[in-house]
C-alpha cells in the first residue's frame, strides 16, 4: 500500500477535502492536495527496511519527528515569526537515539557516497536515496554497501542522534508511515494544546465576539512512543496530521473537512513554512540557558487576516498519528459587524 493510500486509510483521503482546499479560508488545502498528487505514488513502500542500528529488528527511540520545525535561530527568548532573523525549514527525516560511537548500518544496500565528514548517503538500486546525518563516515565513496552488514560509520557523541531520511526523486517521505521503516508501533494519543481565534499579529482573541480580519489556529502535539533518554526526555514531537471543518449556524458547512497538516506523506518545501506553522511555533531545545525548552507546534488553519459574515460559527479540529489514533476539539465563535468591535 502506498503512502498516498496509508493516508487516506488513516485520516480520510485528502481528496475528499478538495472543495474545502478551493474555499479561500482552507490556506493550506490545495498545497497538501498538490503535494499529495505529486508524491503520493513515488512514495510508495517496495518492502519494509530494519533499523539503521542494532538490534535491526527491535524499534528504537525517535526524538523528533519528520515534518517537525527546524529553526536555526540565535534566540528562541521571543517568539518566533515571520520576521524573525534565521532559518526555518521542515525536518525531512527522523532523528534516532544513537549511543556516542554506536555502528550505523544501511537500511537498504546501495552505494555509498560520502556527502560530508558528518553524512553519508546511500542510492539503492530501485532509485531511492537514504540520507544518515551526524556520523563519522567509515565507507568510501563508490563503495557497495549491504543492508545490516556494512558499518557505514559511528554516531558522533555530541549529537547523541542518527538523523535517517528517504528520499524519492524530490519527495521526502516519512520513515515513520506504514510499510517503511519496521517495527514501529505508535500508541500513543495526539493532545489539542490549544484551538484558538488570534489577530493578524498573532495575539488571543476573545472567540465570543470576533470583529475585524482574525485567524484560526491550532495547537497541537505527539509524544514519541519510546522514551527518548535524557536529556531529550519528554519532549513532544508534532502530530502526523491536522485537519479541520468549518460550520455555520444549524451545522451548514462553510469549509468542508481539510488538510491543515499531513507529514503522513511527505512535506512541504521550506518556503511554505510560515504557510503552515503559525507565531510562536519552535522544535524542541537543550541546553540554551535552561536543560530544556519543549517544542510548540502551531499550526494556521486559516489566513491571518481572514473575514467572515457575521453570524456564529464553529471550528473542529482533528489531530492524528501515524498510527490513526485521533483527538479531536471544537470552538465555537461568534463574529459581529466590525463597527462593534
């Protein structure tokens, strides 16, 4: 079953979002839809891969997650925007625990190139590339390696994580989803942090009388299913996906079910990052000041200066896993003529 497939089993198929992704307050759907079109079919799984590192065949520790934030900033003291110095991109891999100098292996055979002192990367015969950052390489470009045999290198003790991504042409594809990297199990229930109206700057609106452009996001967190030992110990990780429906009074549907996130698949280029997380979104820190600031995972399910007629309405919002598991929560508001506001 390919990818495209898993995620239409687990979350509905994003296809049948398609008249909420073309209504102008459904920001994201028509970019998940493209995305889904364009790697949903590449993506699909040839046969299941072990682990990268040993026991092969027992699943390990994930800390972060694929389509997690990345933000290379030099201060998370404020919250972040689209204004902020820095970059921000999409994490296109998982990151594994990995003892310091513990062996990484291939996860499928291919031949090796050494990207850099910190990554190799391996291309299997089928067209596939398998990236594993943060190692000290021990092949040699060219070189032929073999899935659970050869030692492409050992984990460098500072990172304390093997990043592993697959990759499909351009598409990044989640190791995570079903049919790829096995065993994996993931129990574990998604939490709504937080479902709220904000204004175009990002500030709390009071949901019972909206006046004027305002913007609808959620937040919304995993945890990983395996504890991740310290000091990356409880932190959470970002839902497999968000979708969300918009009503008007006596239930008439204004936007129909859609795609805020789906990372089930694959992921948005980095320019669409501010598209998808909203303000104050960030992944996980340790050791800048304090032993731990945990991840925010804002994610916008309506532009930010959105308008509507005024009447009463109500959102909901449903997260879910890789897994299928599912949370899901409303929020009633009330919009009113902007001359009262």
């Amino acid at each position: 079953m390919g990818l495209g497939a898993v995620a239409g089993a687990l979350f509905a198929s994003p296809l049948a979002a398609s008249a909420g992704a073309r209504h102008p307050l459904a920001y994201t759907g028509g970019l998940w839809q493209g995305l889904i079109a364009r790697c949903g079919a590449v993506a699909a799984a040839d046969e299941p891969y072990p682990w990268p590192l040993r026991p092969f065949l027992q699943q390990h520790p994930v800390r972060a997650f694929f389509g997690d934030p990345r933000n290379l900033v030099s201060n998370v003291d404020q919250p972040l925007t689209p204004q902020s110095p820095g970059t921000f991109s999409f994490h296109n891999g998982i990151d594994i625990y990995a003892a310091p100098d513990q062996k990484v292996y291939p996860v499928v055979s291919g031949r090796a190139r050494v990207a850099n002192p910190q990554e190799v990367v391996v291309h299997t015969r089928d067209g596939r590339n398998f990236q594993y950052w943060h190692i000290a390489p021990l092949v040699r470009t060219g070189s032929w390696v073999t899935a659970s045999k050869t030692v492409l290198g050992t984990a460098i003790p500072r990172r304390g994580h093997l990043h592993l991504t697959e990759m499909r042409g351009t598409c990044a594809v989640n190791p995570l989803a079903a049919g790829h990297l096995e065993p994996y199990v993931n129990a574990t229930q998604p939490e709504i942090v937080a479902l709220s109206a904000v204004d175009p700057e990002g500030a709390v609106l009071d949901p019972t009388r909206l006046a004027g452009p305002f913007g609808l996001v959620v937040q919304a967190q995993d945890q990983p299913p395996f504890p991740v030992p310290p000091p990356w110990e409880n932190l959470p990780v970002t839902p497999a996906a968000v979708k969300w429906r918009l009503t008007g009074a006596s239930g008439r549907v204004v936007v129909p079910w859609t795609f805020a996130a789906d990372f089930a698949v694959t992921i948005p280029p980095n320019r669409d990052y501010w598209r998808v997380y909203a303000d104050g979104s960030h992944q996980n820190f340790v050791g800048r000041g304090a032993p731990q600031l945990p991840g925010a995972y804002t994610f916008r399910l309506t532009p930010p200066s959105s308008v509507l007629a005024p009447g009463r309405y109500t959102v909901s919002v449903s997260v879910f896993t890789t897994g299928g598991n599912r949370s899901t929560q409303e929020l009633p508001f009330t919009v009113v003529p902007s001359s009262a506001g």
